[in-house]
C-alpha cells in the first residue's frame, strides 16, 4: 500500500503536513476542507519510506463533544453554603 502525505499552508512554500494516508482518503480529506472554507494550499505527495498512517489532531476545545473547560461554573452544582467573614460555610 502507498502511502501519500497531505500538505496545507499559507503559502505554497511553507507546507506543512496534516495527514499520511491513502491518496484516495487524503484527496477526500482535501476536499472536504476546501468546501467548508479553508483558507490557503493544499498538496498531495507521496510519503516518505517507513511513513505510517497518521492524522493531525484538531485544535478545538470542544474537540469531543460540547464540553468546554472555559467560562464561569454552573451555579446549583458542587457543595452548597454561603461565603461569611470566617470563609464558605456549608449548608448542613
């Protein structure tokens, strides 16, 4: 099997690679990715010896799913109590 780096960049001469994969699997990734609005050029080349199959992982925070870890706490979850002079005091 053949393998194939996918290159993406800015500029044609600063390519960086985001995937080695099966040219028909890269071509689809490219695809797909010019559709949905990426900006900047993308290359197919085929890999180097002793490449193996490999995927950039995504950038995004919300990566799995709709969990974030920015923002304030959601109010009603955790330990509930007030705060005095002494410190938080608990409900009990």
């Amino acid at each position: 099997m053949q393998l194939f780096t996918l290159l993406h960049g800015k500029s044609k001469k600063r390519l960086k690679p985001i995937m080695i994969d099966e040219r028909h699997k890269c071509e689809n990734y490219q695809k797909s990715r010019e559709g949905s609005g990426v900006s900047g050029w993308h290359a197919i080349e085929p890999a180097s010896t002793g490449a193996t199959v490999w995927r950039q992982k995504t950038a995004t925070i919300r990566g799995g799913g709709d969990k974030h870890n920015t923002g304030a706490q959601v109010v009603g979850k955790g330990r509930s109590g007030y705060i005095s002079k002494q410190g938080f005091q608990e409900n009990t």
